[in-house]
C-alpha cells in the first residue's frame, strides 16, 4: 500500500528505464471494489470525509468530493460569485462537460484559441480573446500536458481576474514543483473511469481559500439511496470491462451523424445538489493509494511506445517521453488526415481516438466563439490519441510498434 509520502515524494519521479512494472488493471479494480462496498454502506458520510482529508494532505489544500469533476466546475464558478451572464475564457480545445457545467452555473464561456503548436493556451494565447465580460480563466491541462501556469497566474492576476485551474486529467502531476490543480483561486479533480485515477465515479474542487470551500459545501449534501452502490458496481463493471463497446457506440453515432447533446441536456440541473455516494468515496481512496504505482507503470510504458515508434516517421511527439499519459498525443507527418489514419489503426484493432474537437466548430457552442480559432482546427486536424497500454505488458508495446510500421509503408 502506498503512502502519503509515496505519493508526495516519489510517484512523480522518472522511473528506472530498466524496470517494468506489472499492473493487472481488472484484478486490483475488482477487489477494490469488494473492499469498498462494506463500509460505504455503514459510513457513508465518514468515506466521503476520509476522501477529503486524504486528498486535502496530498495537495495541501482545502477539498470537497463532488460526484463529478463537471460538478466541481459548477459549484467552484458560484462560489467565486459568478453566475450571472459573467464570461468565462475557456480553451476551445476542451472537454464539452467543462462548457456545459460552465452554461449550468449561470455563466458564458467565451472561447480562446490554444497556443501554436501546442493543444494547451498560454498567456499569450488567452490575450487576444480577452474581453470586459471575462470575469475568470478556466485552463485544462490535456492529456497530461500542463499549461504554463505561473505566466497564466501573473496574467490573471494583471486582469484582475479569478483562475480555475482544471487537473481533471491530470491528478498527481505537478509544474515548477507545486501540483497541478492548485493554482489559481479554485482547482477542479476528476477520478471517472477514463482519468488519471480510474474510480467509477467522482470529482473535487480544491481552493487555498477554507472559505471558497465552504461556501461550495453548503450547496451540496452527501447522501446516497440504498441501491447506489450496486448501481455503481454494475455501471463500473461496462465501463472498465466493456470500454470497447462504448467506443463502437460512440462510432457508429458519428458515422449515423448523430451529434452530441446540448448543454441543458448534457449536465441536468440535478435537485438538491450533487452529491458523492460514500462507496465512490471509498472506491477512489483506495485507487489514490496505489496511484504511485499506476503513474509510474504509465510513464514506463509510455516510453516504450515512444523509443519503439520513433523510426516509423508517421507521428511526431508533442510531450515529454516519460509523462504518465492515459492516452499519448501524437502529431501526424506527411500531412496526412487525423480521422483517415484513426480508422486504419482502428482496422488494426489499435484503439486511437481523435482528441477533442474544437468546441466552436459544434452546433450547440458555435455562439460563443467571435473569432476565428486556427490553432485548434489545425490540432484537431493533425493531432490523435495512440493507447497507452500500461496495465497489458510489453507485448502489447510490441502490436502495437508492428501495426504502425505496418500502417507507415502502406500511406
């Protein structure tokens, strides 16, 4: 079991590049589950607690467990006391959760473009979109990759501004030596089924402000009907286990021109609040304790599929090799079309993904974009998602190194 000081200490450090480190994802999931289930049902509200105290010794801040991260946005924006007509300068380049839980808070996004060459903003980026109505500055950091935070800071600060620093992809990893999440006025943590810490369900807001936190508390309640935990059971079990069936779904969707949600649709304004059931508490608790481990096997791996298709001349890498990634962003050579090399990996049932689509070029969001965004447009066009198969072993590496050779002397 990994402690406190593991995690604050040692996790985050490159791992030796001789070393493998076996994870059986499924098998560790699976009795985390069982170990969870007892005490959520006989301590509800104590797991929670513990889940706030246990993050809140981590990162050094005040916390409190949302059910989601959408959840943490939403409740972290009225807290600061924004909510009515306010704008928020968001990357286009983002989650659409992000947008709708900002819509959801009484808040307008107000688009801005990413920097060149990356798919996170700077300081110099957000500038130009900068308007009187921007009351606050949500930065996600993709992928692992982290914005430059201090320039970001400084520039909010210039304007006078609140700054959410979004880590709900990137949980445990830090920049200049403070973690991510923790800048800024609030920070948002998300621990679902496809993040950094891969819990069935749940999220944090996070604030150096003890009185932030507070007045986001008295919005929420936690409590959970008799039948949540094995609701969760069961919705976990599809989305660990059946993540396949998701993403044929999630195709065939797109393929049928159906389009997603709006945001009134997306996020319903629940009643009541949004509240963490104690066996998501518990369940995430017991992930952050071997989350060292996971960081590491990801950043191990990560490498090999970086040093085994560095001679294959069809991506050029955008990170640092030695980032835990869940998913490597890679950028296509040869001017070749991110969706046409998806679906030929996809045939060599490597499991790429587009990264997110600019949220301006959608129907529901397209309003609150008032300039054009060249930079995202050009990274959704050029920019995908390679598997980091962490928790498979090095065979797994190894497909995967042969399907892009493959792939690279047919194109």
């Amino acid at each position: 079991m990994t402690s406190v000081v593991d995690i604050k200490h040692s996790a985050l450090q490159k791992p030796s590049p001789t070393k493998w480190v076996p994870l059986a994802g499924a098998d560790w999931r699976v009795l985390d589950i069982v170990r969870a289930a007892p005490g959520a049902f006989f301590s509800s509200q104590r797991a929670v607690l513990r889940l706030e105290e246990y993050l809140a010794g981590i990162l050094g801040v005040s916390v409190l467990a949302t059910e989601v991260g959408r959840t943490a946005i939403r409740f972290g924006l009225t807290a600061l006391g924004l909510g009515r007509g306010e704008g928020v300068l968001v990357p286009a380049m983002v989650c659409p959760t992000v947008i709708s839980a900002i819509l959801n808070a009484g808040c307008r996004p107000v688009f801005a473009d990413v920097a060149e060459g990356e798919i996170t903003v700077s300081a110099e980026s957000l500038l130009p979109f900068f308007t009187p109505e921007v009351r606050a500055v949500l930065v996600p950091h993709l992928y692992c990759l982290s914005a430059p935070m201090v320039d970001i800071e400084n520039f909010c600060k210039a304007k006078g501004v609140f700054l959410i620093d979004d880590a709900a992809q990137s949980f445990g990893l830090r920049y200049q030596g403070q973690y991510l999440g923790t800048f800024g006025d609030v920070g948002i943590l998300s621990f679902g089924p496809f993040k950094g810490i891969a819990s069935l369900r749940g999220g944090a807001l996070v604030s150096r402000s003890p009185g932030l936190i507070e007045k986001a508390r008295i919005q929420l309640v936690h409590k959970e009907k008799a039948y949540a935990p094995f609701r969760r059971c069961i919705s976990g079990y599809f989305k660990y286990f059946r993540r396949r069936h998701f993403l044929e779904k999630k195709r065939e969707n797109t393929k049928s021109g159906k389009t997603p949600r709006g945001p009134k649709e997306s996020v319903p304004a629940y009643a009541g609040g949004y509240s963490l059931t104690g066996f998501d508490a518990a369940l995430t608790r017991l992930t952050i304790l071997r989350h060292a481990e996971i960081l590491q096997a990801r950043s191990l791996t990560a490498e090999k599929v970086f040093q085994s298709l560095s001679d294959t001349g069809l991506f050029g890498f955008i990170g640092a090799p030695d980032l835990p990634y869940v998913k490597i962003p890679v950028r296509l050579q040869r001017g070749h079309d991110a969706k046409e090399v998806v679906a030929l990996l996809r045939e060599l049932k490597i499991d790429a993904e587009r990264i997110y689509r600019p949220a301006h070029l959608g129907s529901s969001f397209q309003q609150y974009a008032a300039h054009s965004l060249p930079n995202a447009e050009k990274c959704h066009r050029e920019i995908i998602l390679l598997p980091n198969p962490y928790t498979q072993g090095e065979d797994a590496v190894a497909r995967m190194a042969q399907a892009v050779q493959s792939l690279s002397r047919h194109l």
